[in-house]
C-alpha cells in the first residue's frame, strides 16, 4: 500500500471516530426543533385562555420563532449531511465541466470505462443522468436508481413547465402523454426546452415501463441508452418512430469496475451534468448532487477554437462551486482545474494556460486554484499528472476541510443557539408575571390538601377498628372453614391408596420390596412423596389468605378513593376497578406528579408488595407434624436413630405396610389440622397489622402534609373539576411552556456536549 493510500484510510478512519459525536449532535438539533415547535404551539394555547390577562398574552409571543425553528432545523440537517460525510467509506471526486471540454474524456481515462459506459460526443450535450462510479477489483456491474412515476413528474416534466411558463403540469402519465404543447418560442434557450419537453413526451412509451421506483440492474456493455442522450446518427435513423429515451426514467447510475490506477481503492468518481447545459434546474441539480457525495471537485476545461478563454459559462460554474464547498474556507482546497490539452494545439493551449493564470490565480501559478494540466484521453498521463497529485493534495486538505466544515457548522448552530436564549429570557420574564397574577392562593391549596389528608385519615381509622374488631375473634370462621375443607382433601386422598389405589399401592410395594429384597427402597421414596403432597394440599389455604388480602386491598382503596373527589370517579372499561388497580393507580399520580410524593407512593407500594401466603406464614409453625412421615426417626425413648417399616416381603407384609402408612398419614393429617386451628386468628390480625402500618404510614410519616399539598396543587382539577377546571386548565398549559421552556434551555446549554 502506497503513503497515499495509507494517508487516505487514516483520513476515513477518523471521520469514523468523529461520527458519533456529529450524529448525537444532529439529533439533539432534531429534538430542538420539535420543542420549539411545542413552544409555539404551548404559547399559542396558553395566550388564548380565559383568564389569562390580556396583556400579558399578547406579550407571551416569539416573533422570530419561524426563522429560529428554520434555523434548528437548518443546523440538524447540516449536522446530518456532515454525517453522511463521515459515513462514506470513499473519498469522493466531483468532475464536472461544460458540454464538449473533455469530461466523459477523463472519466475513461480514471475509471477506464469505454464509450459504451461513459459516451463523449461532439457538438451536442452527451451525459444525462448523474453517475458515481467506484473502484472495485473484482466487481463489473452497473445498478440503475430508476424514477417512479410520481417522481420523474415532479422531478423531471414539473420544471420543464415552470422553467416554460405553461399551465399546471401533469398529474399522470396518461394526462402527459395526452397534453398538447404550444409551437417553439423564438427565444433560443426556450426553445430548446420546449424541445426536450416534446422529445420525453414523443419518447414516453420507450421508457413508461421503467418506471418502477425500484433499481435494475444492467451489463456494463449495455448501459450507454440509460445514461446518455441519443446520437445525432441515432435520432436520425430512428426518423418518424422517435428514438428510444430510456435514460429519462434513470434518477442515478451507480457503476463498479477496476480502475486502472494506483492510490484508487477507496475513492469515489461522481459524474455530474456538464455545467452550462439547458436542462430547467441544471443549477439546483449540481448543487444537489454535490453537496452530500463529494468531498473535492475537478473542473474540465479545454483549449479549442471557441474556448481558449475563461468565459462566463466558467465563472458562472466556479460560482456555484464556491456555494456548494460551504464552510470549507479555501476554494482552492475544494476546486481544481484540470486544463485539457489538444497536443495538436498548442497556441490554443498556450492562450488557455495564460487566461487561467490571470483569471483564476491572479497572474500567480497556483495561487488560488490548483490547476492540472494534462491530455484526457491518456490514461497514464492522467493518473501522473492528475490523480497522483490531486490525492496527495487531499492526503492532507481533506482533514482541514472537515474541521471548517464542522467549526463553521457548530458556529452557525451557536448562532441558532444564542438567539434562542435571548428569546427564552423574554419568555421567562412574562411568565413570572403571569405566575404573579394568576392561579389559586396557596392558602386554599393548603386547606384542600389538609381536608383531603384529614378525610382519608378518619376514613382509615374506621377501616384498622373493624379489623381489629375482628382480630379479636377467637377465630376466623372463613379460616376455619378452609382448613377443614384442606384437612378433609388430604384424607380422601389418602383413603384413595394416597391416589394410586389401595390395591394398586400394595401392588407396587410388594414388587419393589422383592426386586429389592427390603421395604426400605419402597418406603423411603413413598414417604418424601406423601409428606410433600399433603403439604401441597394444605398449601390450597392460599386462596383464602389472596382473598383475605384482595378484601384489605379494597377496603382501604374505598376508603381512599371516597375522599378523592372525581380521581377515581370513571369506572374502567369492564366496571369498577379492583381496590388493587385504585391504589395501583394512586401510587402512580404520586409517583407522576409534576410535584412528586415518594413517600406517599412508597406507602401505598409497601402494601401492595406484600405476600399473605401458608408457605410462609404458618407452615413453619406445622412442619414438625410432618416429622413422623420418614423411613428413619429418631426413638422416643433412647433418642436413637430407627427405621420404623419392617414386614415380611409378601402380600400379607405389603398389605401391613399399607396400614402402617395410612396411620402415619392420617395422624400427621390430624396434627396439622390442629396447629392450624389453634392459629386461626393469626391472618386476621396480620391484616389488621398491614392495614394500621399502611395508614399511620399514609397519614402520619414525616413527609405526609407536605406531600398531601403537592398532592393537590398537581391534581385539583382532577379532584374538584368544577371548582378549580377554569384555574386549573390555565395552570396545566402555563406548565406546560414552562416545560417546554426548561427543555428547550437544557438542550442548548447541556454541559460537555457543543452545539
């Protein structure tokens, strides 16, 4: 690999180390945008409301916001095409030039395409679409970017007929096709679009099946009709049938093939329309086509008969260049002339060489425009005289030129920026006023949220004295009953041969004990098994502990909700809304407030977090009921360790083994049913014990009264709608702007990150 080349990887290699900073920076501008947006759209609401002072609201008005949203948005898609800048994996070369000055010339020469790719012709314009063609080793192949119908109208027919003067223009091919068009002006350049109009129209059919929007591809070899205007030889045989158009359907050609030339891999040619062609928005083309794809253009100008001279099509051309290069200080790191030489010419040459001294240089070689002085049509003295030092140039330009494009991008945007500020200070200054004059006393705010904490707080009391009425029961007849209802399952199952069958059972115990020569290998296994199914069944309480806490959970959100006023007024869509979904619903108002109340939220959190389940609450207490249910215990005299199953390997020992395990089971059974019974008060006074935490949590914590007025300066028109919606409403969108406001000032003066 050549310095070049190495010169020219690092150069993309850091453009890829600056993408993300460029692309954080386009979105941010993005965002800007779409705030100031919401600004006007806040201001707007805000000024129109009812309570607002009339002279305050007039006063609540950006005059320049148009032009500073214009500019937000100018400053994120300069930011965006920077990073397409960066994203390219190729350095990009524009050639450009007037018909007949040796372009397509020199684009054989570079990429060593033929007349069939890249056409040259005389007297007459050649090049019709846009082509970017790149250096691939391998790769011969050519993809053809083709106009949907829509877009080759708006695109293509709509500037003809504005550049014209003629009527609206067509809103479909059939109405194209069908339009009649006026005779040919006297006017030359008139005339000739007319022209071209007429042709596109005669041509249609030729091409109307392109039309498709999508990309085709097509052989190297038979590009030249997609890409180039027809022959003066074509047009003429073609006669009265027209010749064939298909470029006009072609929106851009991409082309890959070896260039035979060192220093190449990754670089980009951009074939542009020649400058000074008669084409309705040939300016606005070339300025499209170049701003985005290319970093560095090359201007072809020949010395001939009619231009041995730097004429006005030129400096027009060197005009538009001087637009598209932007914020990239010098021109002569951007432009280059390359001065076709005629070797069968040289006084013109020579007459050429002087105008460009003098015109572009003033009088000095090089001293603002670099011009490469070469024959086009020899590939080698073009890569020599052109290429070689064209790149060494860019080696060490193109890293200058992206950081101009950038400081001039960023000191553009901090324009943008700066007025931004000096408005939002104006904004601010009338919102204090209106804060001054408008809203509710906070002496009522603080009185609606004294009531509403005071309301809730008598409501709770009621609800933790019933609970603990009812705690003091010596029993729960609900629990009672579900323990009964377990204790009673477990039996049936046992009776059922512990849900194998009593025959089927001793069955399998008599085989195993065989096959095994012991009980034990039997007995072992069936007691984990028995044991770990009677607690499954006993864990069936469950239900009745979810039902308990459901029934908590909707005592006390009724006890909220009675007190809050409209907030929880609207039955959800399938009716009222479960005591959980309420106090869901609650700590998400507090938690969402624009006046937060964590712990208010962490209260109501707190008691929907928690679990009533048997597993852990009372299986503890009942587990050593279980002990007896293992092949091994321990003997209750000696403290030794025994195996309590010992029978005869027969029917008559596996039937004596089935009665051994019954028993076992039925006491263990028993006993839990027992050590239930004897708790049966404990989830009634666990509930009380939730519900009196969660209250004195609600109503008496450190924080509670405050978070209560925050509460209500948030939500009174959501509370009391017809007392407050008027104030409120005006509230609601001066919180807005405000808002909108601290967001917008947040996006432009976000530390560590310039905008």
């Amino acid at each position: 690999m050549s310095d070049i080349s190495r010169a020219i990887d690092a150069l993309l290699e850091t453009r890829l180390r600056q993408l993300p900073a460029v692309e954080r920076e386009s979105a941010r501008w993005k965002t800007l945008g779409e705030r100031l947006n919401e600004l006007d759209t806040a201001l707007a609401d805000l000024r129109v409301h009812t309570t607002l002072d009339p002279d305050l609201a007039a006063s609540l008005t950006v005059p320049q916001l148009p032009e500073i949203r214009a500019g937000a948005a100018e400053a994120a898609d300069s930011f965006r095409t920077i990073a397409a800048r960066f994203t390219r994996p190729t350095v990009n070369l524009g050639v450009s030039g007037a018909a007949r000055m040796g372009k397509s010339t020199l684009l054989q020469s570079v990429s060593g395409l033929s007349d069939q790719q890249i056409p040259t012709g005389h007297g007459i314009p050649v090049t019709a679409v846009r082509s970017r063609i790149f250096h691939s080793p391998t790769v011969r192949r050519a993809e053809l970017e083709m106009h949907s119908p829509e877009s080759f109208l708006i695109e293509v027919i709509t500037p003809l007929h504005t550049a014209l003067g003629l009527a609206a223009p067509p809103g479909s091919l059939t109405e194209f096709a069908a339009r009649t068009y006026p005779k040919a002006d006297e006017e030359t350049r008139k005339r000739l679009l007319l022209t071209r109009l007429c042709d596109l129209q005669s041509a249609l059919p030729s091409y109307e099946h392109l039309l498709t929007g999508g990309v085709k591809s097509v052989p190297l070899e038979e590009i030249r009709p997609y890409v180039a205007y027809p022959t003066s030889e074509a047009i003429k045989a073609a006669g009265t049938d027209g010749v064939p158009r298909p470029y006009a359907a072609v929106r851009e050609a991409r082309i890959e093939c070896p260039f035979p030339h060192e220093h190449v891999a990754r670089i980009g040619i951009v074939d542009l329309p020649g400058l000074g062609e008669v084409t309705a928005d040939a300016e606005q083309r070339h300025v499209d086509g170049l701003r985005n794809e290319v970093d560095a253009v090359l201007v072809v100008k020949r010395s001939s008969d009619t231009s041995a001279f730097f004429d006005e099509t030129d400096t027009s051309g060197m005009a538009l260049l001087d637009r598209v290069r932007g914020h990239v200080r010098s021109i002569g790191k951007f432009t280059y002339v390359v001065h076709n030489v005629d070797p069968d010419t040289p006084h013109l040459a020579e007459d050429l060489r002087g105008d460009l001294l003098r015109n572009l240089n003033g009088g000095e070689a090089d001293r603002f425009i670099t011009v490469f002085e070469t024959d086009v049509r020899d590939p080698g003295r073009v890569g020599r005289e052109v290429l070689t030092p064209l790149l060494t140039k860019l080696a060490d330009g193109l890293p200058v030129m992206d950081a101009e494009v950038l400081s001039g991008t960023r000191g553009r945007a901090a324009a943008v920026r700066d007025r931004i500020g000096l408005h939002l200070t104006d904004v601010r200054r009338v919102l204090d006023q209106v804060a001054r004059r408008a809203g509710v006393p906070e002496e009522v705010n603080d009185a609606k949220a004294e009531r509403l904490r005071s309301g809730i707080a008598k409501r709770m009391r009621v609800l933790v004295a019933e609970l603990a009425s009812e705690a003091n029961h010596p029993a729960d007849p609900g629990f009672v009953q579900a323990v009964e209802s377990a204790y009673q399952g477990v039996l049936d199952w046992i009776d059922d041969g512990f849900g194998r069958g009593a025959e089927a059972w001793q069955e399998l115990a008599l085989t195993r004990m065989i096959t095994e020569g012991h009980p034990a290998d039997f007995a072992g296994p069936e007691f984990n098994r028995i044991r770990v199914e009677i607690s499954r069944r006993f864990a069936a309480l469950d239900d009745f502990f979810t039902e308990r806490l459901t029934d908590a959970w909707d005592r006390a959100a009724a006890a909220v909700a009675a007190e809050c006023g409209a907030l929880f007024a609207e039955p959800a869509d399938d009716g009222t809304p479960s005591g959980r979904a309420v106090l869901s619903r609650l700590a998400e108002l507090f938690e969402e407030s624009p006046q937060p109340c964590p712990g208010l939220a962490a209260a109501v959190h707190n008691l929907l977090d928690v679990r009533l389940e048997y597993r852990t609450l009372l299986h503890p207490r009942v587990r050593p009921d279980l002990a007896p249910l293992n092949l091994q215990v321990t003997h209750p005299d000696t403290g030794e360790e025994m195996q309590q199953v010992a029978v005869a390997l027969t029917e008559e020992g596996a039937k004596e083994l089935y009665g051994i395990f019954n028993g076992l089971a039925e006491q263990a059974a028993f006993r839990i049913q027992k050590s239930l019974l004897r708790e049966a008060a404990v989830p009634t006074a666990v509930v009380h014990a939730l519900l009196e935490q969660f209250e004195d949590t609600l109503i008496r914590s450190g924080t509670s009264a405050q978070e209560f007025r925050r509460f209500v300066r948030s939500y009174r028109n959501d509370l009391w709608p017809e007392e407050f919606r008027g104030i409120d409403e005006a509230n609601s969108r001066f919180a807005r702007v405000v808002r909108v406001v601290k967001e917008i000032t947040a996006l432009t003066e976000r530390e560590g990150e310039a905008l």
